[in-house]
C-alpha cells in the first residue's frame, strides 16, 4: 500500500547540541550532524534514529521541515512499497561531501557529472544532511 502524498513520515532524533559542541564532534569525524538553525544541531547518529537512513535525492520524494527543535520529514508524493526514501541534502552538503552526485536523478542525466570537488572547509547547512 503507497504512502500518500503530505504525510508526516519521520523525525530526524537525536541528541541536541550546540553548534559548538557539533562542530568539536565533526571535527572528530561525526556523521550524521543536522544543523537547525545558527544555534542548535541534531546528532542523528544513534541507530534508533531511522531517519538517517534516508538518502540524498536532487528529486526527492520527502522534504524537511524544521517545526522549533524538530527536523521532520514529509512525504512530496506517493512512495510505493520498496521505493528508496530520499530528500534533498541542500547544496552545501553536495558541495562538501559529495564532488559528484550519484542520486537516480543524476546517474541518468548528466546533472551529476563534472560536479566541482569540495574547494573549502565542510559546513552543516539547517537544509543539510551531515
């Protein structure tokens, strides 16, 4: 049975961190940091957070909305049973973490070829995926 468009489909959980205490955890090579706003990050990587399970799209099939301290995802059209769960991860983490995207999207178009290699520093964005 599809998931219908607009539903509520999952929470990126996590501790809550400062955007200090995020960058001193990045620094040591953590994953899976979501930057909400210029104060407050989501440490998405406990296992119970499923989540973080969901991969990078340029078109997705969820989206992210921040609601105060919560990052939620909602479906932007049907999902069929097996279909990949994606979002899009924001073009700041493309352009640090992945040189060139291999979304589906991209493999079949030339949208993912030739893509820059990250030239500065990685950085969370509050659209991102870390």
């Amino acid at each position: 049975m599809p998931i219908r468009r607009g539903t509520w489909l999952l929470e990126y959980t996590g501790p809550l961190l400062t955007n200090a205490e995020a960058q001193e955890k990045e620094d040591r090579g953590a994953r899976y940091l979501f930057e909400i706003n210029s104060r407050w990050t989501i440490d998405g990587s406990p296992r119970s957070n499923v989540a973080r399970y969901a991969n990078h799209s340029c078109k997705p099939n969820m989206e992210v909305e921040i609601v105060k301290k919560r990052i939620l995802l909602r479906t932007i059209r049907s999902i069929e049973p097996g279909d990949e769960l994606t979002y899009n991860y924001g073009r700041d983490y493309l352009d640090n973490y992945i040189p060139l995207c291999k979304c589906a999207h991209c493999v079949h178009t030339t949208r993912g070829r030739g893509r820059p290699t990250a030239r500065k520093k990685r950085k969370r964005k509050a659209n991102g995926h870390g």
